[in-house]
C-alpha cells in the first residue's frame, strides 16, 4: 500500500508517496496497522507519514512547527477516505 500525501512546508504543495519503511515505522510509533486507516485518518497520521517518508531531520514536533497544510492526494486502497478539493 501506498499513501499520496500533500505537504505544504512553506514553499507550496510537495507531493511525496510513503515508503515501506515510512508506512512500518508509522505502524511501530501508533501501535496500528495501516488498514485500520479505512475508518479515517486523522492530520497527526498524515503528518506522522509524511515525516516518515521524508526523513527529516530533528523531532517530529519540529517537523510540525514546519507544516502549513497537509492532506490526503491518492492512495493505492480505494476503501481509504478521500477530501474533495
């Protein structure tokens, strides 16, 4: 499974698609599993993915200070919830 994450740090929209790894050490720090995002997913899942499969450097919390949005875009399951533009 792959999430299509939008992520605005203050230059634009950057579109990046998580990883393996970025979806596994999501699953680590959350205690979850992936598929249970069917049932929604909330900003700090999205941030949390996103940060995952940038790798940026510092804590999460900083990583946060960082973001000016961040949405959903696609993903590989069809039973995950979209946001309509």
């Amino acid at each position: 499974m792959k999430l299509v994450i939008g992520v605005d740090r203050g230059e634009g929209m950057e579109t990046i698609t998580t990883t393996p790894r970025a979806i596994i050490e999501w699953e680590r720090k959350t205690k979850s599993k992936i598929s249970n995002l069917s049932n929604g997913i909330g900003l700090e899942d999205l941030a949390m993915l996103a940060w995952f499969t940038l790798g940026s450097p510092g804590s999460f919390n900083d990583f946060m200070d960082t973001l000016k949005d961040v949405e959903p875009l696609a993903d590989e399951n069809p039973n995950l919830p979209h946001q309509e533009a």
